[in-house]
C-alpha cells in the first residue's frame, strides 16, 4: 500500500522540479535566441515566420566582427577586461576592509552608513554622469581607462559591502581573538583568519563587480573619444547604425562579449553556490 505522505512528497517535487525547469528555460531563452540570430542571414531574421533554428547557418556577422576593421577587435577585448579586472580588484579590496570595519567595530554611523550605501545603489546610475564629467574634466583624466573603471567603481563598491558585511558578522570573534593571542596583529589575524573564511562572498562581490565593469556602456561611451581606448560594448552599440540595426552582427558582438562572462561563472560556479548558500544564512 503506497504511503499518502511519500505521494504528496513526490508530487510537491515534480511540481518544484517543472517549475524550475519552466524558468531555466524563460531565463535561458533570450541566450539561446541571440546565439541562433548571430548565425542567420538577414532575410532570414526578417522573415514573416520565425524560426528557432537557422535554416542555412552563416558567419557574416562574426566575419565583420573579427575581420580586419580601423580598432581591431582583441584591443577592445583588451580595454574591456582592463576595465572590468581593474574595477573589480579596486571594489573588492575596499570593500573587503570596510565591510570588516563595519561588521567588527561599534560604530555609531555603521546604519546611517550602509543606508547610504543602499541608496547609491537605487539611484539611476545617469545622475552620476554630469557630476563625474565635470570632475573628471578638471583632473585630466577624461578619455583614459581611469574613468570608466571609477564610475563602474562607484556601484562596485556599495554592492561588495553590503554582500560582504553579513559574511564577517557571522564569522565568530573568539577565532579572531584566538589569533591575536597566538601572537597575530589586528591586521594579520583579518587576512589569515577573517579573508579566507570569507572567501565565498568575496568571490560573489568580485563576479558582479566584473560583470559591472565588463558590460559597461554609459561610463565608457561619456568618458572616453579616443576609438583605441573603447571598450566592446561601445563598438557592440556602434552596431546600431543611423538607418537601422545590422542584428547579425550585434548578435555576434553579444555573443563575444557573454563567452568570457559565461566562462568566469562556469570555473567559478563552487565558490558561488557555497557563497549564496552561506549568505543565505548568515546573512
């Protein structure tokens, strides 16, 4: 006789499991639809009836992407990953040693703090824009890389300590302590005990801020002319001509620019789970 609880169980699981399947495949869709787009031909794209999979495969649009053009297109990969490498050890660094100030030390200003670092990052980032041009504009620094990767910084750095902040609270002060006596300074005891148990939610906080600087259109399209120094999403929207959008190539542009991302959280998929999962909880 089949037992009534293990029935419900497995039935609540086949629902869980569909429903988790149904929204893998609507996150994974729009993915799947920039891939196939970039290997049609332009009749086709327009076609009355759309088609999920190309009927006739093409690579113009990577050929005129990867092809001899004025930048070629490895110097924008290169500017890109400047950008988004720079970005993220400059975050991570000074996110890593306030999010451990804010979660160890009795701070009056900790909340007034953290509620600020919230509102940065609910503010639309275009209001940064004017402000950041006039600056950067006074101290020299407009069309360098130097620009975008502080302007990406500026939601890098909010968004790291506010992950990171509940990785150090959960983390038992007696091991610092335990430290400390064993002969270990503030500084030495937070980078051999504090940082490596930490390490999930720094990894976290890292792989968005790349993602932030990596995928960076606004910054870079206001603060730098110079064609060598842009990055690959401005030559990605460079693709939108002033009579329309050559979409094969600015889906293989797209495709370009996800590998390197989909790779990072491929190699890096422990880390983030256990991460989650930690902030999750201690959170």
């Amino acid at each position: 006789m089949k037992n009534p609880l293990s029935s419900k169980i497995f039935r609540t699981e086949l629902i869980l499991n569909l429903a988790a399947i149904a929204l893998v495949v609507i996150f994974l869709f729009p993915v799947y639809w920039m891939f196939i787009t970039s290997l049609k031909s332009n009749s086709e794209i327009f076609a009355r009836t759309p088609t999920f999979f190309p009927k006739k495969i093409v690579f113009d649009g990577y050929i005129r992407q990867l092809g001899y053009s004025a930048v070629p297109i490895w110097v924008n990969f290169r500017n890109s990953f400047a950008i988004a490498f720079c970005t993220t050890a400059v975050s991570t660094v000074l996110a890593t040693f306030s999010a451990y100030g804010l979660a160890r030390y009795r701070l009056k200003l900790a909340k007034p703090i953290m509620m600020c670092f919230l509102i940065s990052e609910m503010l639309p980032t275009v209001l940064f824009l004017a402000p950041l041009f006039i600056t950067f504009n006074k101290i020299k620094i407009m069309d360098t890389l130097l620009a975008p990767v502080i302007f990406s910084c500026l939601h890098g750095i909010p968004f790291s300590v506010i992950t990171l902040r509940p990785y150090f609270l959960g983390i038992p002060k007696e091991l610092e302590d335990s430290a400390i006596i064993d002969g270990c300074n503030r500084f030495t005891a937070f980078i051999r005990i504090m940082v490596p148990i930490a390490v999930p939610g720094i990894v976290i906080a890292g792989a968005f801020t790349f993602i932030w600087g990596w995928g960076d259109l606004m910054g870079a399209l206001t603060f730098i002319r110079t064609d060598m120094l842009q990055p690959l999403t401005v030559n990605m929207y460079k693709a939108i001509g002033e009579f329309g959008v050559e979409w094969s190539s600015l889906m293989a542009f797209a495709v370009i620019i996800t590998v390197p991302v989909l790779l990072m959280f491929i190699f890096l998929q422990r880390y983030l789970v256990n991460g989650m999962t930690a902030g999750a909880v201690k959170g």
